[in-house]
C-alpha cells in the first residue's frame, strides 16, 4: 500500500495485479524448494512486478515496511537465485518464466525509440519478432489502418510469432482481452476477443506467443491510461544497463565532458544540454559508446576506453550548435582547449555548408547506407539548390531524389518512394521543437 501511495502523488502506475503476480511468483519460489525464498528470489519478484518508475525503488519501500527482511539480505545467495538485472528479467518474461509457467506480457519504457535496436540484438537475436510501428501520416490514422494493424497482430497470435508494438496507442484498447490474457479454452486451444469498435473477432492464441508494447517514459508518465499499464509488466528499457565495465568508466568520463561543454558560456548565462547537443537525451552517449564498441574488445583497458573516449566525443561534438562552441567558455577541458575544440568543430568538421558536410560523411568516409540528419535555422533546399547539390557531388539527377515529407499521406507511399534504387535521398520537413 505504501508503494501505491508513493507513486499514485505522481500517477496510478501500480494495481492489484502486480501485488497478485508478486505473491504468486514468491509462492512458487517457495514451493519449488519447500521452503522460504532466499533474498535474491525475493528481490527479483519485487523487481519484476514493480519495476518501470524511475523515482521509486520498490526494493527499498519493502525493505522499510518489513523488517524482517534484513534477516534475508544477509544469508548466502544459491546457485539456482534468478538473475536481477533488467535483460535477464526481460528475457525471462519473454521465454516464458519456468517458475510460474505463465507470464504477464511486457510494456517496456524507452528514453527513445532508437533503443529498439538493443532490444532486437541483445534479448530477441534468437526469436523470431516482428515489428509494427504505428504511422504519423495524416490518412494512417484512419480506421481501415487500425484494422489493418489488428489483423497483422492476429496472425502473430495464431504462429505464436512475437511482436512488439510501438507507437499506436490508436488501437491499444482492442488488445486489452489479449493482454488481461483472458483466454477461452475450447479442445485444447486458446482463444481470446479482440475488439474492433462495436465488432469482436475471435483469434486463436499460440502457446509462445509474446506481446511487448515499446513507449517513451515521458508518454506512458503521462498519457498512457491507467489500465494498460496495469495490465502489463512494466521494466524500463535503458542503453545504459547494457554497459560493460570498460563502456561504463567511458560513458562517466563522457559525462563529465558534456556538462563541462555545458558551463555558463561568455555571458555567464547557463545552458541546458539538450540547447547545446542538438535531440540529445539520457540515452545518447550509452548509444554512441555501444555504436563504437562494437569491434572493440577491451583487452588493453585504457587505451581501448581513450580510443573509444575521443571518438565519441568527436561524434557528440557534430551533434553540437556553432553559437554554443563560439561562445563556449575558457574553462579548459582535460588534454583539451577551448581552441582545440573550436579547430575540430569548424576545421576538420564540416557545419556551415551542407555540400562538404555530405561529402565528408558518406563520399569520403566510404559508408555504405549512411543516414544523415542535418537540423538548421536555414531555409530548407530549393529545385535550383538541389540542381547544385547533386552536380557538385558528381551523380547523375535519376539517382537522386528531393522529397518533402509533408507531402506523403501514407506510410506506404513513403516507402514506395525510397525504394527506388538511388544513390542520395534528400528528405526535408519542418519541425518545431527536437526531444
């Protein structure tokens, strides 16, 4: 109860379900062995059926409400205790938890949808999971999409495919039966409703098939309806968690250079990091840490990390805004000036001409599939700018194309257009704010 009383000042984020999974799972702990759950056990049942709020440790509120658990904390872990960090329990709600046989199915909270990558390459490299990303265009918010959606979603119901959901809150609510796992059984198969408006569809339920819905923090804190969150199992889905020693000791000394970029410029007006570092968030240095070491493997310690180290600052550095570098303060950063700084940001990088900037990072940097964003205050590109741009880069105007993104209705007919075989793709839009 106190749990729920911390966390309802902010939102109703915990239910009776979670209380009711949290005593089965500790039940069945102590039943395996015939008798009481060791600490390890019971922490991670608190974990795994409390988990997804960043400003409570639910671990912590136990421990004060029963203090007999001290007792616990101090006794020798098994060999059989459960696994506490975030992947393992992820994935053990993925396989299907052999202690208690059925499991809750998963919403995972992300910082950003790029998170999604770690997700396929760390927990689901061995299933077989399909994605389905809800559009933004103006026409795929109609019901016939919705429909289309629901029915791509049952057929990884009935092949016990799993599927992850992000971005469709549009049609959440017609998969509530299936996430209460309210199942009718009928000669040996499950069967559960889902709901299309006033019309309910039958839909064969496979024995391995796992639901995860992926959702920003932000949006789930503050928009998500109480009883879809209550429904799931929630876990906070973080690139930092997936960190070894090396990337970790990388990421703090990253940290420390960030907020150092970060001090009052020449006017003694303090910055906000995400003015300086354009869509920066909590995730972007564990991102470009793991994106570097990816053919690293740490074996001489600190010269692989200082390796690592000036990469990723060069990387954050292209992310930064030019008046924030110009107006950046004399404060002098380890084995790095202000002048150091300045001489990479405006020398060896390219930011005031957007035909060198491609040619340096997809022509002479020799990358196959570079994706590229450029945010600027300028006017966006012309028929004659674009005219220019594709001649100076030496390619022929059939491989090249200018889109505007508005100009899309579809899904489909964006992705219609880029599979067409070219060379460069320019896509421009206009936005308001970068998160």
């Amino acid at each position: 109860m106190k749990l729920c009383r911390d966390t309802i000042q902010r939102r109703e984020f915990f239910g009776l379900r979670d209380f009711y999974s949290l005593i089965k799972l500790v039940y069945a702990f102590a039943e395996r062995k015939k008798q009481i759950p060791s600490w390890n056990q019971l922490k991670y049942a608190i974990m795994r059926n409390f988990g997804g709020l960043e400003c409570v440790d639910p671990v912590s509120v136990f421990c004060q409400q029963f203090e007999g658990l001290a007792i616990y904390m101090n006794r020798k872990a098994e060999d059989d205790d459960p696994d506490c960090s975030p992947v393992a329990m992820i994935q053990a709600c993925l396989d299907g938890d052999q202690i208690i046989g059925e499991t809750r199915y998963l919403l995972l909270l992300a910082e950003n949808y790029g998170d999604l990558n770690i997700l396929q390459e760390k927990i689901l490299a061995r299933q077989n999971a399909v994605v389905i990303f809800g559009s933004s265009f103006a026409k795929d918010q109609e019901y016939t999409q919705v429909c289309r959606n629901i029915n791509r979603i049952k057929v990884c119901m009935e092949t016990g495919t799993t599927v992850i959901l992000l971005n469709l809150e549009n049609l959440y609510e017609s998969l509530y039966d299936a996430m209460n796992q309210y199942y009718v059984e009928c000669f040996g198969q499950r069967f559960v409703e889902l709901g299309l408006g006033n019309h309910r569809v039958k839909c064969r339920v496979h024995p391995d098939f796992r639901l995860i819905v992926v959702a920003l923090k932000d949006m789930v804190y503050n928009k998500f309806p109480t009883p879809l969150i209550n429904r799931l199992e929630k876990h906070i889905l973080s690139l930092k968690t997936m960190l070894s020693l090396h990337q970790q000791n990388i990421l703090q000394r990253l940290k420390e250079w960030v907020e150092s970029f970060c001090q009052p410029d020449l006017t003694g007006t303090g910055r906000c990091i995400s003015d300086v570092f354009m869509g920066h968030h909590d995730d972007t240095i564990a991102a470009v840490i793991l994106h570097l070491s990816e053919d690293i493997c740490f074996e001489q310690g600190k010269s692989e990390e200082d390796e690592v180290f000036e990469k990723a600052r060069n990387i954050l550095l292209w992310c930064t805004t030019p008046d924030a570098v110009l107006t950046l303060n004399s404060v002098k950063f380890k084995n790095q000036t202000k002048e150091d700084i300045i001489q990479t940001y405006f020398g060896h990088q390219q930011h005031d001409n957007l035909l060198q900037c491609i040619k340096i990072n997809i022509l002479e940097g020799k990358k196959q599939n570079v994706f590229l964003q450029v945010t600027t205050h300028s006017k966006l590109l012309s028929t004659s700018d674009y005219d220019t741009l594709w001649k100076s880069l030496l390619l022929e105007r059939k491989n090249t194309h200018l889109l505007t993104l508005q100009s899309f209705d579809t899904e489909q007919q964006f992705c219609k257009k880029i599979r067409y075989n070219a060379n460069l793709f320019c896509i421009m839009f206009y936005f308001a704010n970068i998160e």
